[in-house]
C-alpha cells in the first residue's frame, strides 16, 4: 500500500509541530510521499513565511535595511525549527541563493515558492527520505498553464525507484526553469498530482480540522463533521465558500479514482472526512453541507415571448463576454431571466453592460438589485428526500427571512439559494437547524 501525505501549514509551524508529523508518518510505513507546506502561523497574531517572502521581496528592491530585518526574520523561523528537532543541517547555501535572487527580482512566484522549499529540505533532513525539487517534476507551459501530460511522466521517473520521498508543494517550473506557483493553497494541488501520477491508494490530507465540518464553524458553534462526501458535493462546496481543500486539488486523485482523507494533525486518532468518487453509505442528514459566499447583484431582464425568440439568453451573455464578466447563476421564466454576478466584478462595467443588452435584445424592462448573497445547500441525500425545497424555505420562513432566488439542477444534487447579504449567517443557522438539529 502506499500514500500521499500532505501537511498545511499551521501543521508545520514549529518543531512541536514537526514532531507531531514525524511521529503520523513514522507510524504507518504506507506514507512514503510527503508533501509539506510553508511554515504557517504559530500563534493567531503570527505571520505565515510565505507573507514574509512576499514582504522580503518587495523590500529587496529598495528597501536595504527592511531587507535584511525581514531576511533575517525568515531565517531564524527555519533555524528556530531545525534546532528544536536537533538535527544536522544548514540552509545558509540556499538563503545565499535565495538573497541573490531576492536583489535581482527574479520574479515573485519564486519568492513565494522558497517557503515550501526550505521547509521541505528541513522534512527531508528529518525523516532522512530524498528530498525532490517540484521545479523538476511540475511542469507549466510557457503561458503559465499546468501541463498534466508532461508533469505526470516526469513525476513517475522520478519517484518509481524511490521508497520515499518529500516534495513540497505549491509549485513547479516552466520548461526554462522560471518557478511558477499554484494559487494560494496550492500545496493541495500538488499532493494530489502526485498521488494521481503515482497510483497511490489514498492521499492523506492534513490540516488543523478533523475533516469537512456540515457548515462554516465561524456562523455555526461547534457544526457536525462530514464523515464521508463525494467528489461531486465536495466541488459543489469547495466552490461556494467550502476552503478545507483547494478545490483544483479535486481533479488529478478523481480522474484515477484515488480517494483522499482530510485528517487532523493535532488530532490524528480522529477518523477525519472521506471524500471518494462515489459510496453506498446513507449519509448521516439529508443534506451533506452547507456552504455560501456573499457580494452577489442580479439583473433582472424581462421581455415578452421571450422564450420563442431564439437565440436571446445567447445574445444576453454575449454581452457580459464582451465585458470580460462571468456570470454565477441564470434562473429563467416564460418571460424573464435573471443574471447574478459578482458584484465587484460588475459594478465598474455595469451601465455598459445595461445598455449593451438594450442594444442585443431590447428588453420591456431592467432591474438592477445589489447586496446580496447565494448559499448551496448539498447533499446526496437529497436525491431520495422528498420535500428537501419546502423544508429549506420553511426553515427561512420561520427566521423571517426572504428568498430572492432558487435554483435546483436536475441532479438534485444542490440547492441554492439567493437572499439578501444581511441575512446569509442568519440563513445559514436556520437551514443547518432544521437538517441537523432538529431533523424533522
């Protein structure tokens, strides 16, 4: 058997830290590739390194004394770490490296990469397995875009021969060298890389939490765990708000079916969260979670006989593709059709994109509505459920709250729900009340 093992950051914040990852790795032998994060916070008002690297590069160009302060500040984080786990090793060769790049800008994905890098050199030294530099074996194309084909190809030379090794995460190189990062939270990304080019049987995610929890611990005291969750729930949660795991991290272990184990490294007896590709375990509510983001506007477009005049909802969104804008969701009836948009998004662009569907469609009316907020509420069980809508809406009925929108695929899958950015945390208490708590 083997596994990936990815730790985060706050699971690698301090020699105590590391001690506890040495001991989960050295207790179960199948954990033969690790992939670390960057140093996280060690207390709440600490700073993560990667914030650091960020800070040590910008100052680089200009800034000599705050250079040095913040270098040296990075440098006794790492040193501060190598002597609490009493090992041999020395990084002053690579900050050479790092300083000299630092002075000649190299770029700041390199900068932000030196992180997991650094950490990574420290895991090697301290569990004694070769340490493989990412930059080797994840390749981006020269436009920046992750290229899965060549990535995996390298990755199985370098490891196949290899009983363990650490990789840290978050980063890899174009074809020349140039280091090139996944966005934040990439260390993800990388373990699952590795785990769907290696054909591991589980990839082990680590974090501060014992799994997914049903709803936002920070709007829901002490929310129930998610035991099990397919990949579908997870990408739908992960994508509303949802933030346990990078939701690009999803793809490479779903394509080769490989389920990953978000686990607790302060917690490590903890069973944590399963997330496969597909189960036959009932789930334990009806809804698996719920998650949801705010700062949304809708537009609302109505016109008559709409529904016969072919081609308008293409014309309508040709017109938010001309403005560079995305849009959320597109409810519709006979005769109207709603827009939501990131609000942000739209609202430097917004008369040209009003008068731009004038000019597509000639609509009877407009309405522009601001401030507001969608929540999915998830879950497989919803398939064999019924009344799952009637019990969302009486549950934000009873919390005086209104609803803008609905929204339901046809998979049943998920639900979501438009109301007013006042009212999401009080939404969000309502609907895991009445699929939690009360159940009934």
């Amino acid at each position: 058997m083997k596994k990936v093992v990815k730790f985060g950051g706050s699971s690698l914040a301090s020699a105590d830290q590391f001690k506890k990852v040495g001991q989960i790795i050295r207790a179960d032998e199948s954990r033969r590739y690790v992939v670390p994060s960057a140093p996280g916070k060690r207390f709440s008002n600490d700073t993560k390194v990667t914030d650091l690297l960020y800070a040590c590069y910008r100052a680089a160009k200009e800034e000599e004394g705050k250079f040095q302060e913040i270098l040296t500040e990075i440098k006794n984080r790492y040193q501060e770490i190598i002597d609490g786990l009493g090992i041999e090793l020395s990084l002053a060769e690579d900050f050479k490296v790092v300083e000299e790049n630092f002075r000649s800008q190299v770029g700041q994905e390199y900068a932000a990469s030196r992180g997991e890098y650094l950490n990574g050199k420290i895991m090697a030294a301290y569990l004694g397995f070769t340490f493989v530099d990412p930059a080797e074996i994840i390749r981006f194309d020269g436009n920046g875009k992750f290229d899965g084909e060549i990535t995996e190809a390298l990755v199985v030379k370098k490891l196949k021969d290899l009983d363990a090794a650490v990789i840290p995460g978050f980063y890899g190189a174009k074809e020349d060298g140039t280091i090139k990062t996944f966005s934040r939270g990439g260390s993800d990304i990388t373990g699952s890389i590795i785990a769907g080019a290696m054909d591991v049987d589980l990839y082990e995610n680590w974090t501060d939490v014992s799994g997914f929890m049903v709803t936002d611990p920070r709007i829901v005291k002490n929310p129930q765990a998610i035991d099990t969750i397919t990949y579908r729930e997870l990408r739908e949660l992960s994508y509303m708000g949802a933030t346990v795991l990078h939701e690009d991290a999803i793809f490479p272990v779903r394509k080769a079916g490989i389920p990953i184990n978000i686990r607790n490294t302060n917690a490590p007896e903890d069973p944590g969260t399963m997330i496969v590709e597909d189960t036959c375990k009932k789930p334990k509510y009806t809804i698996t979670g719920i998650a949801g983001k705010k700062e949304f506007c809708s537009l609302f477009i109505e016109k008559s006989m709409m529904n016969s005049e072919i081609g308008f909802g293409r014309k309508v969104l040709q017109v938010l593709e001309e403005q560079g804008i995305s849009f959320e969701h597109v409810p519709s009836g006979i005769d109207t059709m709603t827009l939501f948009i990131h609000q942000e998004e739209f609202a430097e662009k917004e008369q040209q994109v009003i008068s731009g569907i004038h000019r597509a469609v000639n609509p009877d009316y407009m309405e522009l509505e601001s401030d507001l907020a969608l929540i999915a509420v998830v879950g497989r069980g919803m398939r064999s459920t019924r009344g799952t809508a009637a019990r969302i809406f009486a549950a934000l009925a009873h919390a005086n709250i209104n609803v803008k929108m609905i929204d339901q695929g046809s998979s049943e899958l998920n639900v979501i729900v438009g109301v007013r950015n006042e009212d999401f945390e009080p939404a969000i208490k309502a609907i895991y009340d009445i699929f939690v708590e009360t159940q009934i």
